[in-house]
C-alpha cells in the first residue's frame, strides 16, 4: 500500500474519477486477489481520503463490474457449462471479475446449488440461461491441465517497466479521456501544419481509417505476444482469456497480481475505450523495448508496405487516444527527462510520424 499512498495524497474532497482510477488495482489486488472484506479494503482507502463512503465504494464495484460471488442460478450455468465442456473433452477454468477461482470452490459451488429433485432423476433441467453482461464471468480452456490460481512468471522487482508502471503510467493515463474523432483530426492537423514537405492530409474524422488503425496494432502486438497471428485471433475469438493471460505473462511484466488476467479480458471482450487503453499500454511497453516496428526489409517492397502501414496505425491511435494534445505532449516530455522507457517511445513515434509524412 506504502507505494500506491505515494501517488494520492491524503484529501479533504470527495474522490475524484482521477484517484479512483489510481486506485482501481490496488482495490481489485486486495478485495478480490487477496480476498479481504470490503470493509477492511474501505480503511485502507481512507488513509489516502477520509472522505471515501461506503456508499460510494459499492457504486464505484457496481460501476466496474465487481462481483465476488454467484447467485444459485449463476453457478447452475456454471455447472451445466463445465459438464457440456466435460462432454467434449476440454478442461475448464472459472473466472470471476478477472479472479479465478479453484476448482475445490467451483465443484463446492455447483454441488451445493445443483437441483436435485425426483423429476430430474427421468429428465434432465432445462439448461439454464446464462448471466447477465454485467457479471464478468468466463468459464474457458485453462492455461495448463490442472486449472486454478496458477501465478504468473516472477520478474524482477527493479525491472525499469515495472518502476514505469508503478508510477509514471498511472501518471500518464489516469484520467485520460479519449477525443472525439473531430479532435483527434485536429490533433494531426496541428502537427502536419508544421510540416515543412506539403502533403495531403490524411483524415480521421472517418472511422473506415481510426478502428482499422487500432485493429491492426491489437493484430500486431497479439502477434507478438502470442507468436502466431492465427492462434491469437483463435483466442480472442472465443475468449480463452485465461490462455491470453499465460502469453501476456511471458512477454509483459505485470506490476498488480492478475492484472494481465484483467487485461485479457478487456482485450478480448471491453468496450473500444478499454481496448484501447489496454492496446496503449502493450504499445508503450513493445515500443520501449523495439518490439515492435522491428521487420523492415529493406529490399522486400510487402515489408516496406507493412512497415508504413503500421506506422500510420501507430500515430493514429497516438492522437486518438489525446495523448497528442499539447498539455499530455508536455507531459511527456517532462516524463521522458527521467524515463528510458518514455524516450524510447518517443523516439519511435517521431520516425513514424516522419514516415507518414
């Protein structure tokens, strides 16, 4: 806790949107991953604002998503999906709110609400119907054969990403609000006006050129954690988020425990907004680390094409996300002073913006 309390001072006000999403890992670790109770998870909190309710703790899990348990009906659709998976040969693993859950809870859960009546002994319940969208549950292939809370790999604790995560990234993204389509076509516009090569200017107001753009980096950098275009598309598909998860686990350091978890879920099933801030978040660290960009060809004209393809994906979603707007830009450039990480970056979003020119 000592390291998030650094990020937030201690307030006066109520929270603001900016503090929750400070915190929003730091919640999720201690009441779902390290199972305390929401009361306990709540005095925590008030050490950073004392003037957190606990009506306003409840909205804000509601508002997320958050549930730690299943009603009756919800775990006979959890029982009913496992047995017809059983039935086809595949292993299955329950998540809940980007937490899984061991199989001695899930077969204590579905045992205890399974119906039992003397009809059911001559014909079989009807299948239940599934949960509402609202409750974040995702019963799918397990990353190994023997599904439960399986730890993701260790990485050293004085990685340079994990110190950029655990400080400058939340810096850099809370509170951030995506532009409109008109504004981030301004936002190209500024920088092209200061071209000195005349060029036609491509427009993003169109949505045919800003959702294909971020499309084609979430195909790249899945290709590049997953290590086959074909398997990652299969696994976005049918949102076998724990087995995204296991990859994102072996290329991208993670600084909150199943945060890569919660990430593949957002890949896999979020709303544009959160694929968005999820795919930011991949880029900055394949840019940082030249993960990207890095198969250019000099004499295959197909690598060339690509290469310039991706690179306008790359500044499209820079400017669409508003972090090209000049107050995020001088963040940045303050940030870059102390961080390899950021200038890393930078660097690379420079050469793609002199290729798109």
């Amino acid at each position: 806790m000592e390291s998030r309390q650094a990020l937030v001072p201690r307030s006066a006000a109520s929270p603001s949107e900016k503090e929750w999403d400070q915190w929003r890992d730091f919640i999720l670790e201690e009441y779902l991953i390290k199972d305390r109770k929401l009361d306990e998870v709540l005095k925590s909190l008030m050490q950073l604002n004392s003037q957190i309710t606990m009506s306003q703790f409840r909205a804000k899990l509601r508002q997320w998503n958050i549930h730690k348990t299943l009603s009756a009906k919800e775990w006979r659709y959890v029982n009913h999906s496992i047995q017809k998976r059983t039935s086809q040969n595949k292993d299955s693993v329950v998540i809940l709110s980007g937490k899984r859950l061991t199989s001695e809870k899930v077969k204590s859960r579905t045992s205890h609400h399974r119906p039992v009546t003397l009809l059911n002994k001559w014909k079989p319940p009807p299948s239940p119907s599934p949960p509402p969208a609202t409750i974040p549950l995702y019963i799918c292939t397990p990353r190994t054969t023997s599904p439960g809370p399986v730890s993701g790999h260790i990485w050293p604790k004085n990685l340079p990403w994990l110190q950029f995560a655990e400080t400058t990234l939340l810096e850099l993204t809370s509170g951030l609000q995506l532009l409109s389509l008109s504004e981030a076509d301004a936002a190209v516009g500024t920088s092209a006006s200061k071209t000195t090569r005349p060029r036609k200017r491509r427009q993003l107001n169109n949505t045919s050129i800003v959702w294909p753009s971020l499309e084609t980096l979430v195909r790249r950098s899945m290709e590049i954690i997953i290590g086959s275009n074909e398997l990652a598309n299969t696994l976005l598909l049918t949102k076998s988020v724990d087995r995204i998860a296991h990859r994102l686990d072996g290329v991208l350091p993670d600084n909150s425990p199943g945060g890569n978890l919660r990430r593949a879920i957002a890949l896999s099933s979020g709303s544009r907004s959160e694929v968005l801030g999820e795919v930011l978040k991949i880029l900055l660290f394949l840019t940082s680390n030249h993960m990207i960009m890095d198969h250019l060809v000099s004499d295959d004209p197909d690598s060339l094409e690509v290469y310039i393809q991706e690179a306008r994906a790359l500044v499209d979603v820079f400017c669409f996300s508003g972090l090209a707007e000049p107050n995020m830009l001088a963040r940045i450039v303050a940030i870059s002073i102390e961080s390899p990480t950021i200038i890393a970056v930078l660097n690379l979003l420079i050469t793609n913006q002199l290729i798109d020119s």
